[in-house]
C-alpha cells in the first residue's frame, strides 16, 4: 500500500543522499555558532521590535538566522532554506524540489526576551514533507538533541 502523504521520490532520494552523519555534525557545528551569536546579546541590554503578526523579533533572531544560512548556503549551496525571519521580510525560496532546510533561529524568542533559557535554534532538513535530520539547541544550558532518520 502506497502512503498518500509521500509522492515524490527523487525528493525522498537526495534526502536520503543528504542525511549523513557528516551533514549532521556540519548542521550541529551551525547550531552551536548561532547560539554563541545569541548568547552574545542575550548578555546585553537588547531592543524588541514586532513582527506584522505583532509576535516578538531582537537582533539575535536576525544574528542567528545569518550564521545559519551563511554555514547552510557552504554545506549544501543547492538545498532552499525556509527561515522565519526571510520569510516575515516576504523572501520565499523555492521548494518545489521537495527538499529544503526549515529554520528556527531562535524559537521561544518570547522567553529569549524574558532572560528565563527556554528557547532554542532549530535546523531541519526536509525531504518529500518528511524530516531526515534536524538538530535543536538549547544556547543558556548548552544542550543539543539532534536526529537522523534516511531511512522508512
């Protein structure tokens, strides 16, 4: 039985080309500079301004999400990256390929504002609606939980 929700195999192909251990270290390496980016701020006095959804948005969303497309934009010049803050500026990639990077840089901005360490940068790398690797990093306690998954 065919699963409705997975259709598109040369998606599901270079996902799978792509989850590796090495990526996934490389992803993780990504990770740990934009947290030292956000960390960075977090220690100063720091501004908040308003998305148009009026959800919060600091320099260290911005900071973040330029240390994670720069170090995505090295690893895999070719994969989309879909990253909050490009997408509130109206900056939509093309994803009809079916693999492409989703980007939180710093989710839980909101308790980033609210100096509690409940927020985290998150990098997934999607392929045919499907994650085949992510990583999440907790920059206050410094803790990382990541996964590959290349395989059904």
């Amino acid at each position: 039985m065919s699963n409705p929700h997975r259709g598109n195999p040369v998606a599901q192909e270079i996902g799978q080309r792509l989850a590796t251990t090495e990526l996934l270290h490389g992803i993780s390496a990504i990770a740990r500079d934009a947290s030292a980016a956000i960390l960075e701020i977090y220690a100063l006095p720091f501004d908040v301004t308003h998305k148009t959804d009026k959800s919060p948005v600091t320099a260290a969303d911005h900071a973040a999400e330029a240390v994670i497309l720069k170090g995505l934009k090295e690893l895999t010049p070719t994969v989309a990256v879909i990253a909050e803050e490009e997408m509130a500026a109206g900056r939509e990639p093309d994803t009809k390929s079916g693999v492409f990077w989703l980007v939180d840089p710093l989710d839980g901005t909101k308790e980033f504002v609210k100096k509690n360490g409940e927020f985290t940068v998150n990098i997934a790398l999607i392929a045919d609606r499907r994650p085949v690797m992510g990583v999440v990093l907790q920059p206050a306690n410094n803790v990382m939980w990541r996964g590959l998954n290349a395989g059904d």
